[in-house]
C-alpha cells in the first residue's frame, strides 16, 4: 500500500476506467499509478493498494487494485484539497485564507460547523452558503460514488448518475438499473445492462427483455427509422441479450400494453410494425394535421397575381423561368407546396417572390429554418425576419413541449420553411400541429441531399405520398453555370464524373481533385490545405471559412483523427483542459451534437471556446456572437470541429469545403452523400483522394432504407 497526494491525472480514458496519474509521496518523491482512480481527484489523499509492474514503455508503475480517499491533516495538504475544484466556490486564495483561519482542524469544522466559515475575511452569507451547500452534497455524492462504483459504474458515469437523480441514485440504481439508459445521454442498455447484471438481475427476467427491445428501437430510431419490422426487431434483441427468440413474444405484449410501443398491422403479407410509442404519434398526427391543411379552402380570392408577379420580376431585376413562375404562384393556388431543386436553380428567388407577392395581398407571412444559420441565410436573403423553427413555436424547456399546437395555433397566414429536407418527423409534427387549416405551406428544400439526422424521411415521404404539390426546379441559371460547384454538383447528382475547370497558370478556379494514394498522404495534404494552402491562395479564414466534411469519424482522414492534428496546428500553446481522453483549449472550433433546450443550442451548431474557467468549472463557447456557458459536466455535448461528418453540414454553407474521398471510407461512399457534401461549398471545394473512390460514391444511389410509413398515412387520409 503507498499514500500520497494525486498531483496531477495525465491521461484518463472516456469511460473513466482507466488513468495514469501522477502521485507525490510525503517525501516529495513523485510515482505514477495505473488504473481506475474512481472518482479521485488532483489535490486528494488517496490511499493505493495493488503491486509494483516495470512497463517496458513507460517504466516502473504501481498497478491499482483498490483506491480510497483520506482526508488530508497538514495544513498544505488541505489547502490542496479545498482549491481542487472538489468544493464549489473555493479557489486557491480562499482556499489558503480558510486554512490560515481555522489550521488542521478545518475539515472537522466544515463537516460540524460549516456556518462558522463567515469568520473567514471575503466570506460573506451568500457565499458561505453556496460553500456549505457544496460541502454537504460532496459528502453526499461519496457516499453515492461508492455504492455505484461497486457495482461498476465508472466516475464519469457515476458523476451524470448523481447530476440527473441526485440523492434518489442508489434507489434508482437499485430498483431500474436501465432507467439510466432511458434518461442519462451517454449510458447505452449495454451499462446499463452490466449494472442490472452486476446487482443480480436475472438474463432472462421481463424488465431485462422489455429493457433490450426497447433500446434497439431507440437506436434504429438513431438510424433514421420511425419503427422496426417485428422480425427485425427481434432479431436485433436476440442479438444483444442473448436469449432465443420465443422468450421475447411476452416482453413485446407487455411493452404494448404499457402503451410503450404500438404494434401496427400493416397487411399485404408484411409482418407488423413496432414502434416506440411517441415515434408512432409523432408521424401519425404529423400526417393528419398535414392532410387537414392540404384539404382544407385556399385563402385566395385573388385575381390578377400574373401581372402582379410581373412587377415583382421587375423590382427584384429578375427575369424568371417558367418553373420559377409555376413554384411562385403554386401556393397561391394549393395550401400546401413543395418546391426541390439542386443548387443554382434559384430556391432563394422563388421565397424572396413568394413572400414580396404575399405582403402585396396583405397576407400575414412567417419563415423559418431547422437550423439557425439556415434562418440567417434566409433573413439575409430576403430581408425579412426568419428564425429557427424551435424559436418560431417556442420550445420550453421544462415543459418538454412548445407553447404553439393545435390548442394555441400560430398566427400566420403563409408559412415557408427552407431547408425542408433537414426537417425529421417530429419537427414535422410540431410545425403543422401548430398551423390553423386557414394557413399555407410552403416547404423548399432539395429532396436528393441527405435525408434528415433525426428520424423519418419527411421530404422524400411527401413527395411520395402524390398528395402535395411538388415544383421540382431542375434548370441551372446563367449566374450559376459559372461555378463548377453547382455544375458538378448537378452532374454527381446525375451520376456522372465530377470534372475540374481548365485554368490559365496562375489562375484560380472553383473546384480541385488533388490525389491521395494513402489515408496518411491525404490526411497530411488535408492539414497543408486547410493551414497554409487555402488561406493564403484565397484569403480564407482557416477556422470560420475553411470545413472539412469527412465521410466518417474513424481513421486517418476520418474526423477525430483530423481534429487532434489540427488543435494541434491551430492551438499548440494553448493551456489545454483534460476530460477522458479529449482535450479542450481556448481558441478551439467546436460543434454542439445533441439538442439542449434550456442553453438554446441545437445538434450540429458551431462556436469556439472563448474562455476556460477553472474556479467555476465552466467553459464559454461564442455561437455566432451569442455566449454559452457549459459545465465541464456537459462538455460531452461538444466536440471538436474543425472536421466534421457531412450529415453534421446538413443546412450550413462554407467558404470553402474540403473533403477526403477515399476508399477506405466504402461503406459510407454514397452519391447523395458526396452530392450534399459540395452542395455545402459556395466559394471553394477541394477533394483530396482517389478517382476511384469518387466514382464508387458516384455510382452508388443506393440510399440507405428508412422505415416510415408518412407517405402511406397521407394516401391515406386523401383517400379518405
């Protein structure tokens, strides 16, 4: 057994079950210890036992069997300990001036009579408060910490456990290990499931079945689709808990009549659907209020709106096209309009028609976007107020829910939404839940981009369903037929080669192939493009105008290997803050991944750290000018991003995009993925990789099968 102070933690894995630290012994001899620290942490006493092991690499290291906290007695060692960040609210000068004040009796006197820490100067009531506050729930939480980490919860999970159920943890632990799974982002049924295992829960017991079938809509759910075939389903489950197939028939009834899954037959032989009980909501009641709106009577009783377009044309310096004029005076004639096009066939000036031609009839006329930098794009556009359809519906947070529905309807008597094919099932549902029968729809976007992050395949189900009005814009205008972009753009799309613009020497062009016969040639290529290259020839900004967009995480050219090169290129001074394996520094480009309500930000949204502080443990992050705070808890909310996956891109544009293709990203070389990924250029696309790859990507149309049933709802309901 060895005692000492834990200095400093110089790697900890993500999963926190595994650290190499740094310990310094009484003497002042310093040792590095191996292993699962729990949830120890730098400026602690900690008591090690285990065995001493020569690591060939790394040297001499003591391996950790078991690890204990032990309050420190020196005067420097509780100094340490207070200013660690353990207690909220005490840095290292309070930290010294608390010691001075009360000595080696300090932590007697906090866990006896905190109220006395007010005789300390600088210590007020509202702040001994929050201190006396923070001490208790520390004392709390070890008592929380240990009982779950004896049941293997590691430290990193075992801190979000106690941030989501605080003192009803080890209850909740106890009775519904697989809660976690339900409530907690990061804890998968597979934790979750080691937990109820570790805590004796029978493999074959009803909670553990209901828990499996459950978690395996929620991830195809991750995958796009709205349900699971009912064999598929079980499939899945047998997989993942190990038991033979005809125990699930029971779990399956039970979940049903929990009202947890609907269970729906779907006839011509094909076995029934499964889905989880809001997905099944959601597109059913998404496809009733939108066959409401498309069968309910037109506002219009207007006359004359050709020679009105007319003078519109003239005012805008446009001339349009046919198609243009067809999706510019469609919703004028249908309540509900789809208008799909591919870049440089002129979406924008059809909405900028549309709503001039609208405030002319005296309508009353609202834009919205999925995301907020699509919403800018569209205010910038057409100078009118656009926002993000969250904020349009006023989302509330702790109400789970937005205060505009059927109940308390928008009001609005023409609604267009850009950038349609990012929009999922639910945000479906909230936006025509949200319309009264009198309102028009107009939905634009490109149908033949990747379909939505979230679940469902709303555009491509619509358009589908022939029950709406769809203006598909498919001519490239003059302006647009100059860029190689739009034109490759258009000819991927047709499943043709991309080619690159002829060019005088010196002269700059639009588009580049640059070859890469290796992961590692490309990925060095990659950070020469995005550090030195680009911004020099162009003059782009490498951080806010530069994107590389990759095919997939792993890898060389993949996203996490292209950030850690690149924080590395960007911030290589920079004071870093260590959680698990990631590194965090001021400076650095980050991108939110999942939607938090309460701090506005949502999946995909890209800022830079402005500032670290380590005295309230939270990191500041500029949106587009607007400041979030996050706890260092949360920061698994983000991650870096000066690479990111093309599904991520979805609904931004870039200066100038850079994008590996290679043949190692096969599974993942489709062509509405290489389509959508040059559609995100407006200045600048560079690929780096092979032709071959490019080609595979190009031939493949094979998009990936989502199962919804939206499009047979509203045939449907038209039927009706």
């Amino acid at each position: 057994m060895i005692k000492g102070t834990l200095s400093k933690i110089r790697f900890e894995s993500d999963n926190g079950e595994f650290a190499v630290c740094e310990l310094e012994m009484s003497s002042g001899r310093k040792v590095t210890i191996v292993g699962n620290i729990m949830s120890s942490r730098p400026g602690e006493t900690v008591e090690v036992n285990g065995q001493w092991q020569n690591d060939a690499r790394y040297g001499r290291q003591f391996a950790i069997d078991a690890i204990r906290p032990v309050p420190p007695t020196t005067r420097e060692g509780i100094e340490k300990y207070l200013s660690s960040g353990f207690v909220e609210g005490i840095g290292p000068v309070l930290a010294e001036r608390i010691v001075d004040h009360f000595g080696e009796d300090t932590l007697d006197l906090l866990d006896e009579n905190p109220e006395r820490i007010t005789e300390v100067d600088g210590i007020g009531k509202v702040r001994a408060k929050r201190i006396m506050s923070a001490w208790a729930e520390q004392r709390q939480v070890r008592s929380v910490m240990v009982f779950l980490q004896s049941h293997g919860v590691s430290p990193g999970f075992a801190v979000k456990i106690w941030k989501q159920y605080a003192e009803r943890s080890i209850r909740i632990v106890r009775e519904n290990p697989y809660k976690l799974a339900e409530d907690i982002h990061g804890i998968g049924f597979k934790t979750a499931d080691a937990i109820a295992l570790e805590a004796g829960l029978e493999k074959d017991s009803l909670a553990r079945l209901r828990a499996g079938l459950l978690y395996c809509l929620r991830e195809a759910h991750s995958d796009g689709h709205m349900y699971l075939p009912l064999g598929e389903l079980k499939h899945r489950a047998v997989e993942i808990l190990g038991v033979p197939d005809d125990m699930l028939g029971a779990a399956v009834a039970d979940l049903a009549q929990d009202e947890r899954i609907v269970t729906e037959p779907l006839g011509d032989g094909r076995p029934p659907a499964v889905f989880r009980a809001p997905a099944y909501r959601a597109e059913l009641g998404a496809a009733r209020h939108l066959g409401q709106l498309v069968r309910a009577e037109h506002w219009l009783t207007f006359s004359d709106l050709d020679d009105k377009l007319a003078d519109i044309e003239r005012s805008m310096g446009v001339e349009l096209a046919r198609a243009q004029k067809q999706a510019a005076l469609a919703i004028f004639e249908h309540k509900t309009v789809v208008v799909t096009g591919g870049p440089g066939t002129g979406k924008t000036t059809i909405i900028r028609a549309v709503v001039t031609l609208a405030e002319q009839l005296d309508r009353h006329v609202k834009l919205a976007a999925p995301t907020g930098r699509a919403a800018k794009r569209m205010n910038e556009a057409t100078g009118r107020d656009a926002s993000t359809v969250h904020r349009l519906l006023e989302f509330t947070p702790k109400e789970g829910g937005f205060k505009y529905n059927e109940e308390r309807p928008l009001d609005v008597d023409l609604l267009i939404v850009d950038e349609a094919s990012m929009i999922d099932t639910y945000l479906l549902h909230a936006i025509v839940r949200a319309l009264p029968e009198s309102t028009a729809l107009l939905l634009v976007g490109d149908v033949d981009q990747l379909p939505s992050v979230g679940p469902g395949n709303v555009l491509g189900d619509i358009i589908d369903s022939d029950t709406v009005e769809v203006v598909r814009l498919t001519e490239v205008f003059r302006q647009a037929e100059q860029s190689a972009i739009v034109t490759n753009a258009h000819r991927i799309n047709a499943g043709q080669m991309p080619v690159v613009p002829q060019r005088k020497a010196g002269e700059l062009v639009d588009f580049y192939t640059i070859a890469a016969k290796s992961p590692q040639e490309a990925q060095e290529k990659i950070i020469e493009l995005v550090s030195d290259r680009v911004p020099n020839a162009f003059g782009y900004d490498p951080i806010d105008e530069v994107q590389i967009l990759s095919p997939m995480h792993k890898g060389d050219v993949g996203c996490s290997a292209l950030n850690r090169k690149l924080q590395a290129r960007f911030n290589p001074g920079a004071d870093a803050l260590e959680r698990g394996s990631k590194k965090w520094k001021v400076g650095d480009k980050v991108m939110q991944i999942r939607n938090n309500y309460e701090l506005e930000v949502f999946n995909g949204d890209i800022g830079q750290i402005s500032l670290i502080n380590r005295d309230d443990d939270t990191v500041w992050v500029n949106f587009d000018g607007r400041r979030v705070t996050y706890d260092f808890t949360d920061l698994d909310e983000l991650v870096l991003a000066y690479a990111i996956t093309v599904h991520k891109s979805q609904g931004s544009e870039y200066a100038a995009v850079i994008l590996p293709v290679l043949t190692q990203h096969y599974v993942m070389l489709q062509r509405n993925l290489l389509y959508t990924a040059v559609t995100r250029a407006k200045k600048l696309v560079v690929v780096v990789g092979s032709e071959k790859a490019v080609g595979i990507a190009v031939r493949n149309n094979r998009s990936q099968l989502r199962y919804t049933r939206l499009d047979e709802r509203l045939r449907e309901i038209a039927r009706k």
